[in-house]
C-alpha cells in the first residue's frame, strides 16, 4: 500500500505554493500541486513540479564534522557553545555573529533571532533576506509605520490594471503570473505593463512595456505624481484624513527633471502608462527585486507607495502595492526579526519599550539597545577581525553576498566558522570549521509566510537522513550547552509557535500590526493539521487586507509620503557596461536543490551574459564563445548569448553558479559592495563591468557516468540522466587528449578508448567505454561543439554504438532538442517538429498536442517565440 499524500509547501519563491507530496517508499517522492491551497490552486511551477528529483541522499551532510573530521553531536555542540562562550568572554557580544537564511522555517528563525538578540545580547544577526527584501521592509516602515503588506493575492485578479516593475514574474513567480495570466484571459480588458529596462518573459503578457534606463524608477514614479496630481486623480479626501507629507513629496517631484530625461523613455509612451495609471481605479503596482537591489531602493519603493497613497488606492479589492518575496520565508524571517535592526513581532530594536517588553517575555539577561550588523558590513565585520566568530545557517554567502570573492577570502580568515546545511560541497562549507547537518525540504517541520501574509506549514514527508537535525533543534542545544538551557527546552516546532503567537498578542497590545495570538493556543494537534491562514488572527480578525480604513501603524496614524530626488549613479569609462543579476527560469539561488535534476538543467546548464548585438559586433564577441567580464572586485567568464532583449550598454547574467558549478560563473564576484543608506541592501542590478572576448582555442563538451574534476580555464558542470553533463573551453590544447580526459572523468586503463583525432582543426572525439556502456565521452572542436546533448547524457550506461562517437542519434532516434519545457521535458525539436507535421498555430495548440506550456506556463513566451520563428522559416521557404 503506497504513503498517503503529505500537504506541505513549496520551499522555492515567496508564492508559497500548496504541494502534495507522496513518499515512494523507496526515498522518492512524488510531487503534485495541492488545489486546495489558495496560493497556487494546484499550479507548480517546473521547479516545485521537480520536486521528488532533489531529494535524493547524495552530497546530504550526514554527521557533524569538526575540523575536517567526524564528530558527534554531543561534542560538536559543545565545541560550538565553547568556542562561542569564549570569544563573547573576551570580546564582548558584538564579536559574534548569525548569518541566517529565508530557507529556514519560522521555528528556526524564531529561536535563532532570541539566542542571539535575548541571550547572547547582540543585534549581530541578518539574513540572506536583506539581499533581497530589505529595501522592501525599510520602505514599508516610513510609508506605514510597520512593515505591512497591504494586499492579497486576490488583488492581482481583481485589478484592472497590473503593474509589474522590477519583477520578471513569468520566470521568478510563475504561479502567480499564470494566475494574472488567466484573468486576463478571462477579462480581457484587464491591462498589463511591464516596467524593466530587458524584454523579458513576462513582457509576453504585456499590453506595455517600458524599457526605462536602468535605476530611474524613482524619476519614472515621480513623474507619475505629477501626472496624478495634474489630472485631478489625487483623493484629496484620503490626503486629509490619513496622509501627511504631499506637498513636500509633490513638491519634490514638480522640481525634478522631466521623467524623460533620466528615464530614456519617449514621452508618448510615458504619457500612455501616466494616464492609464491615473484613469484606472483598480491598480495593483507588484515590485521585487528590480526595484529593492538598488542604491536608491528604499526610495523606489517609497515612490510607488507615494502614487498609491495620494489616490488612496491602497488596501481595497483589486488596487495596492504588493511587494512579492524572493524566498519561502523571507515574510517569516521579517516577521520574527531576523533582520538586524529588527525585534521579533515587527518591534523596534531601538524602542526600548518594546525592547523591555520582548526581554521581560523572554526573561533575557540582556537585550542590544541598537541595530546590529547588516549583511555587508557583517563580512566587512569579519574582514577586519571584529566579528571572530560566525554561524552561517542555510546559506551561501561565499556565492551570493556582493563582491563575493572579498566575502569568501573574509570567512576563510575567519577564527572560528559553524556552517549549518545539507550539505558541505558548497563554496561556504568548506571555509567551516564546524560542520553542522542540518535538515532538508522534505524533513523539516515548522511554518512559512508567503507574500501575502500567509502562513502555512511544511511537514515531514521523509525522515532525516544520517544525524542531520532540525534547525531550531542545533540551535537549542548549543543555547543550552552556553548555559541558557531552561529558556530553550523546547520539544516541537509546536510549542515554539505557540511562544512566538504569544509574543504577537504583547507587539499588538504596542500598536503593531504583526498579531497571530488568535493561534497561541493550538494544541499539537491544531498544529499538525493547521490549515494555511493568513494573519492578522485575533479575536477580532483573521486574514485580510490593510489600510483601506485609513489607518495606519505611524505615531499619528496616518501615512507618510516622503519627497524624494532620482539620483543617477556616475559613468566609469574602465568598466562602461551596467551589469543587470537575476535568475534562470528552472534553477534557485546556488543550485544546491534544483542543481539535483537533470531536468531542471537542461534548460540552462551553464553560466551566460546576454549582450546585445550592437555591442557583441562591437567587441569581437560571437554567438556561444565566451565572454570575459571584470569589475573592480571580480572576474568572471561566460557563455555569450547575443540578443536584442537587453539594451546596449547593458548585459545580463543569472546568479546561479557557484564555484561547485563552474570555473568562473559567480556572477556576485563582479557585485561592489555598494548600499542602500537605508535598507541596507545591496545594488546588485548596476555593477559595473568591462567585457571582452575569452581567447578559446578549443570547445569541448563531455558526458560523464561519474562527477567529473574539470581541468580547463572555463568549465560548466551539471546533472544529466545517468550522469553529469561538462562545457569546457580553453587556450592551449593538452598534448593527449586520452590521458586529459581520463583524468578529468577519474577513469583507469580497464576503460576502452575509442579516439578519433584531428589535430589540424583542434578536433576530437572520445568514447569510453566500461564493460561495453558508455561511461564518459568527450568531443572537442575549434568552434563550440555541435553535438546532441541531450542524446549523448541519454546514452550514459548505454550499450556501445556507433552514434556516440558522432554525438548524433541516428535517423531512427529523433533528437529532442534542448529541453525547453521542463514541466514535462518537451525539446525544442520535438516541438518544432510537432509544429510543422501537425501545423500548430497557436501556444495552445502546442500545449494540446505535447502538453508544453501547460503547466506552470513559465514556458509559453520561448513557445511562442519558437512558432514564430517556425512560421516566419516556413513561410520563407
């Protein structure tokens, strides 16, 4: 008899998605959305849908490690809680610090934040979330008082007009854009803009896109102002009753140059968004991360909060702004003060009524009277040697943080390193000296907020493998063994909550909007079967939208507009291209999850820099060479993908690879460390960059039965079916490409070789063979190589055949083609073929026929650019 289906959620982006996960007895999973949950109805995205591929037992941490070695818990923990007790002993307590993440469940974030902040008594502890929210949070708490969200997801269907700025939401959130996707087809007169200076997927829904200069939002919304203030859209009923601060923000925007000036967009089409927005009641304006990595993010945020506030279209059906989330938790982390210049409960760290409140209901020893350390000047902290000692928990720092080489040398230098995780084969693991194993999605339970202030839980679908332990579980018993044991004798995730609903109830009582007591009493039964509910839940409410009353969480309840000036950043002649980071449609962060599927791979399986052709023909770059990008703190070498969806000056490249992955791809190496004076968060969206082309003598590309150890200067690793898949280039060519390559795939003289050479044009081809299957073959070639990939990962374990040294199937094995729909891994062939025998016209048709596009619908822009194509060769011939 098979597992009954487990409800748990989605650990990928803020949505928050309701999955279905059933085990398969065999430590698989089996994944489907859960259409009772009322994020996602159902919907996964190809990710989420990919699930069951990440959970497999290689590369999981299974026991501690301390110094290189294997430990057990009971002296790991000790060493930890020594190592830390010292170090507060001699240095103080702002001489440690917590470097935690929004993949952690609010449980662990809950009991992390009190260690550090009640016990320990530093504010040294932030997240991985202030790369990504933190702008979001700080302009929430000028405009509001407290860091409300104001809308639901129901307001995206419910608009008349959606706005997406910052957001590629077809790739980052594609249940969400698929939700706005189908109430459009249902309302047809519902209306789309995509503000973003690329042409990206979600443009494909767009009724206007408006490719504005990179970090010009605050003039494009100040401009706006004006516009609503010119054409009477101002609700001067709402400005007198619970908005103070419009004449100064009015009067900044009237004084700033034209919004056409610094934005580079025609006036005619400016005009066109000014009056639709200022026509249309019903607005939804959704920002990310576009918006909040900025040097200015606080104040773009605050912009469009501006425009909301002076028409009054904020917390009521169908109109406000809506900031989605990066991350699972990142709402939980917020929430539970995570940040370091918060309190749990969203209560001020510098309000010393609240700070006296929360360590009265702690009994603390001690409480931090002023924000801590922010993520950057953490690592700059442990740079210099004031921080000494640092716990990283469920995050990779060493990849992700701004001039990320600087951050991996700081943590190498670091005295003492505790890294918590599933793994250590990342590039922050092994800089540890204490290795923590932690549990994964799938393992864990505890509750997450998604973007719409929803909490919902994720359970336990398979057991812990090894001795990995629950996140809230380390981070108790090391509390305890510091000396704090009674304050943290925790037994379930349950009773954690229960403390932290508590905590809500106090933080109401002070005017805080953050209020979840209605919860306080779950019994552990409540617990396991609670149902997703979005908060505030108290006696008097539950769920909801906010402000639509007038009533706002500021010392005079009313709303603050604030004045604010565009401020455009300085050209660099040694670096002239403004680098645009973001995310791939089928992989997350560092890949340590999504790295895991084959299928999630094939989409995108190395690092690239999208360059448009202008400067491509410019700078000598061609079509899948590679590119070598520097900025003043790093290096980097990349895939050269030549197109128009990026503007000249501009170049784009994901953020996924990490030095596990790739020989130079960490695309945060080439991130300055420059940020928000308020938020704090990084501008990770206008690095400056030089670009050249890599001077490749040889391409090769290989298929591999075992991990390979590449030896060139640009390498890409990923998984394949029965395998890993390699992209290599490279100057000098090895003088025997047998021995290289044995090497390189790890394989001994009992592997047949079957070599074909020609050194004339850097050409070769090598299979090898163990037992008469494919173990590995390698082909190289002056040009990037031309063979099937996804033919030769399928041959991996095959029985010898002619075809794997052509690296083509035969005329009786159709190749399908890179995989375009990862869904249900549909290639570019299979489709362009399928379009062509049974003359499909429309997205739809090809959904019918392949079910491409059908599920999460994040594919459907590259669907219908490939039939357009299709019907342009067609009509051509």
């Amino acid at each position: 008899m098979s597992a009954p289906a487990v409800c748990t959620t989605c650990p990928y982006c803020g949505v928050g998605c309701g999955v279905l996960a059933t085990p398969d007895g065999a430590g698989g999973l089996t994944v489907s959305g859960d259409k009772s949950h009322p994020a996602n109805f159902g919907r996964l995205c190809s990710k989420g849908s990919a699930l069951g591929e990440t959970v497999g037992p290689e590369g999981r941490l299974l026991a501690p490690r301390l110094y290189g070695k294997a430990a057990g818990w009971p002296e790991a923990t000790a060493e930890v809680a020594r190592r830390f007790s010292e170090t507060i002993a001699q240095h103080g307590p702002d001489s440690v610090a917590f470097y935690v993440s929004g993949q952690l469940l609010t449980e662990d974030y809950y009991v992390a934040n009190k260690l550090m902040k009640g016990f320990i008594g530093s504010a040294n502890i932030d997240t991985n979330s202030r790369l990504c929210m933190a702008s979001s949070v700080a302009g929430h708490r000028r405009a509001f008082g407290t860091d409300t969200v104001p809308g639901t997801y129901e307001d995206l269907e419910q608009a008349d007009l959606v706005v997406l700025t910052g957001s590629n939401l077809a790739w980052c959130h594609p249940v969400l854009y698929q939700r706005i996707v189908a109430a459009k087809a249902a309302r047809p007169s519902m209306q789309i803009v995509v503000i973003d200076p690329r042409r990206t997927a979600t443009c494909d829904a767009a009724d206007l896109h408006l490719p504005l200069a990179p970090g010009s939002d605050v003039a494009l919304f100040n401009g706006l102002l004006r516009h609503l203030d010119q054409s009477g859209a101002v609700s001067e009923a709402f400005l007198r009753a619970s908005v103070e601060g419009f004449d100064e923000a009015l009067a900044a925007a009237i004084s700033a140059a034209p919004a056409t000036a610094e934005t580079g967009l025609p006036d005619a089409l400016l005009h066109r968004f000014y009056a639709l927005w200022a026509g249309t009641e019903k607005v939804v304006t959704v920002y990310s991360q576009g918006v909040n990595q900025s040097a200015q993010g606080t104040d773009k945020v605050n912009a469009i909060l501006n425009c909301h506030l002076a028409t009054g279209r904020i917390g009521r059906p169908g109109m406000g702004p809506f900031s989605v989330t990066g991350q699972p938790n990142a709402m939980g982390g917020r929430e539970v003060g995570g940040l370091a210049n918060m309190l749990a409960c969203h209560l001020d760290l510098e309000n010393a009524a609240h700070r006296m409140a929360v360590r009265e209901f702690w009994q603390a020893p001690r409480m931090p009277e002023a924000q801590g350390l922010k993520a950057v000047d953490m690592f700059d902290a442990v740079e210099r040697g004031q921080i000494k000692a640092l716990w990283i928990m469920a995050t990779n720092p060493a990849v992700s943080m701004p001039e990320a080489d600087r951050v991996r040398a700081a943590i190498a230098g670091c005295e003492f390193v505790v890294v918590s995780d599933i793994t250590a084969e990342t590039d922050t693991a092994r800089l540890a000296h204490v290795l923590l194993p932690a549990t994964g999605w799938g393992e864990k339970e505890g509750t997450v907020t998604n973007s719409e202030r929803r909490i919902s839980r994720q359970r336990t679908v398979l057991p812990a493998p090894g001795q990995a332990r629950h996140d809230w579980q380390i981070i108790a018993q090391v509390a305890a063994a510091m000396g704090w044991g009674s304050a943290f004798d925790y037994s379930s995730p349950a009773e954690i909550f229960r403390e932290y609903a508590t905590l809500s109830g106090i933080a109401a009582q002070l005017g805080k909007d953050f209020d979840i007591s209605g919860l306080a009493g779950l019994t552990d039964a409540d617990y396991a079967d609670l149902a997703p509910v979005q908060w505030p839940v108290n006696t008097t409410r539950t769920g909801g939208r906010f402000f639509a009353d007038g009533r706002f969480f500021t010392p005079s309840g009313r709303a603050r507009m604030l004045p604010l000036r565009s401020a455009p950043t300085a050209a660099n002649p040694a670096f002239p291209f403004r680098l645009n980071t973001g995310r791939v449609r089928d992989h997350w962060h560092t890949m340590t999850r999504t790295g895991q599927s084959p299928r999630l791979s094939q989409h995108m399986a190395e690092p690239y820099l999208e360059v448009h052709p202008d400067d491509a023909s410019r700078l000598g770059l061609r079509p899948a060479g590679i590119a070598e990008v520097t900025s003043p703190s790093g290096r980097a070498l990349c895939r050269t993908m030549v197109t128009d969806r990026v503007r000249p000056g501009e170049v784009f490249m994901p953020m996924h690879w990490t030095g596990e992955t790739a020989a130079l791809g960490r695309a945060d190496a080439l991130v300055a460390s420059v940020v928000d004076p308020v938020s704090g968060q990084p501008e990770s969206k206008g690095a400056k960059v030089a670009i050249a082309p890599f001077a490749a003598a040889w391409f090769g590309f290989a298929v591999s039965a075992s991990k390979p150890r590449p030896d060139a200067p640009y390498w890409a690793l990923a998984r394949a079916r029965g395998g890993w898949r390699l992209e290599l280039a490279g100057g000098e060519a090895p003088e025997d490409w047998e021995a290289w390559a044995r090497r390189v795939f790890g394989l001994g003289p009992e592997a047949q070789a079957l070599v074909v050479e020609d050194r004339s044009r850097n050409g070769a081809r090598l299979a090898f063979l163990a037992e008469g299957r494919l173990a590995a073959a390698l082909f190289i070639a002056a040009e990037p190589v031309a063979v099937s990939r996804s033919f030769m990962a399928g041959q991996l374990g095959a029985a010898a055949a002619p075809a794997q040294l052509s690296g083509q199937p035969g005329q009786d094995m159709p190749d399908p083609g890179a995989t375009l729909c990862a869904c249900f891994d549909v290639g570019v062939n299979t489709i362009l073929a399928a379009i062509q025998s049974q003359h499909l016209a429309s997205v739809e048709a090809i959904g019918a026929a392949l079910q491409a596009g059908t599920n999460c619908g994040s594919c459907r822009p590259e669907l219908a650019a490939l039939l357009t194509s299709a019907t342009r060769r067609e009509a051509a011939e």
